[in-house]
C-alpha cells in the first residue's frame, strides 16, 4: 500500500457540437464546443475506488455523445475486475455519471441523500430540470437501496485517510466532489461541480444547474479544499487529457493526475 492515492482520470467520450445548437430544445451541452467526459480511479496499490461510472452507450447515443472505449473496459485494461469493486462513489446521478451501475455487482454506492431526493422529488416534474438524469439510472440506484448496497452520507465524509468527500450542490443538488492527498498534493477531483478549467477564473458556469448561487459558491469551496498546492480537476474539460501524462502511451485517454 503507498502512502498516498493516485488518481487516474479515464477519458470515456466525448462531444463535439457547435454553439450553433443552442435552441430551446436542445441540450445545454451544446453550446460548449468540446466536452470530454471522464470517469475516475483513485488508488492506493491495495485498494481501487471508481468515482463515476459513465453513460449507458445507448443512453449517450440518444444524445449524439462519441464514446471512445466503454469506461467498464477501461477499467479492465487497468487490470480493475468491476465484480471485485469494493467501493463505487457517484458524485451526482446525471445520466453521464451514474450509468452502468449494473456492472458492479459487488460494490456499495455512495451518494449523497440530497441528491437521491433531488433525481426522485418533485423538482423532475420540470422537464428541463429532469434532461441530465436517465430514468433507468436512477431507478437502478432506487434498487440498489433495496438490496442494501447503497450508502447515503450527508455532506462532507473521511472516506479513508488522505481520502474525502465533500458535498458542493449547486449544478445538482446533492453533488459531491473527491479529495485525494496524491503524491506531494491535494487532488481534488471536481466532477461537474466544474465543467471546464476556465471558470474558476472567469466565473462562468456551465448553463445547467439546480441552484446558480450554489454553483459559484462550489468554486470557493473547491479553492478551499485545494489549498495553495493542491489541483483542481475539472469534469468535462478538454484539456485534462494533455495537461497530465497517459499511464501508456498506447492508452492516451487514460492519465494519472499529478
Ligand atoms: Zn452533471
Ligand atoms: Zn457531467
């Protein structure tokens, strides 16, 4: 066991739609350009926790998403068996997070209560509000409470020493974000509490969100965990692929954050 976590961002897909799109009916998502969308392995030699599990392939080729390797055979090429996952932390219940969860058929699941109350309450009344989440998905993490593998925290968690998890809300309502103590740093892996680098210093937000001001509070919060050393990762953002090195050259999607 190392005395500190890697963290492996795991390119799974990715979009490429011109701001041309942006219409009533279609998907925010769309007015972005380019989003990569990631799922993440923190591990400490012993030990491997999936954070995200990425879209159902149909449920991503029903909203024009590429994907690149099914994040599940990632896994496996990393040498990770999802029967042998112990621990699968979702940070929110969009439908690009929290497909798959089939597949592992031995790990708990851990979600914030607010988020559970958000993707079943009143609020998916609203279609708009509703257009991330897939309904088989959370019908799914519904059952996985039934059979008792599904684990509700309330705000921020130790999940195991140098490793939290720290609710932020604000895009979804119960999101929450990783923090890793990696080699020499903090790794904060931010999920769509930031999609992109950039709004950190621009104070954009990506336009999709149960609660604006929270969003931006999020940002505060993620500096905060950060520190003065620490990363901040970003959810969707091109540029994570060339900022940080492939674990195998013949792999470029798959990096370790450092
Ligand atoms: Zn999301
Ligand atoms: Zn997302």
């Amino acid at each position: 066991m190392t005395p500190y976590w890697r963290v492996l961002a795991i390119r799974y897909a990715t979009a490429q739609l011109p701001a041309a799109h942006l219409d009533l009916d279609a998907d925010v998502h769309d007015a972005i350009g380019t989003l990569d969308y990631f799922i993440w392995v923190v591990s400490n030699g012993d030990r491997h926790i999936v954070v995200d599990t990425g879209f159902e392939p149909e449920e991503g080729a029903r909203r024009g998403r590429q994907l690149i390797r099914h994040p599940v055979e990632s896994l496996r090429l990393l040498g990770i068996d999802p029967d042998a996952v112990s621990d699968v932390i979702l940070t929110h219940l969009h439908y690009d997070h929290a497909g798959n969860l089939g597949t592992f058929t031995n790990a708990r699941f851990h979600l914030q209560d607010a988020e559970m109350e958000y993707a079943t309450g009143r609020c998916m009344c609203h279609p708009r509000m509703r257009r991330p989440f897939c309904a088989d998905d959370v019908t799914r993490a519904v059952r996985l409470v039934y059979e008792g593998r599904l684990v509700f925290h309330d705000g921020d968690f130790a999940f195991a020493p140098g490793l939290g998890v720290h609710r932020v809300g604000g895009h979804s309502r119960g999101l929450q974000v990783v923090r890793a103590e990696a080699r020499g740093r903090p790794v904060v892996i931010a999920s769509d509490a930031l999609h992109l680098g950039h709004y950190l210093a621009d104070g954009g937000v990506f336009p999709m969100f149960a609660d604006y001001g929270n969003v931006l509070e999020g940002y505060q919060r993620l500096r905060q965990l950060a520190g003065d050393s620490g990363l901040i990762l970003p959810g969707h953002d091109p540029g994570v692929l060339t900022r940080f090195a492939p674990v195998r050259p013949e792999w470029p999607d798959v990096v370790e954050v450092i």
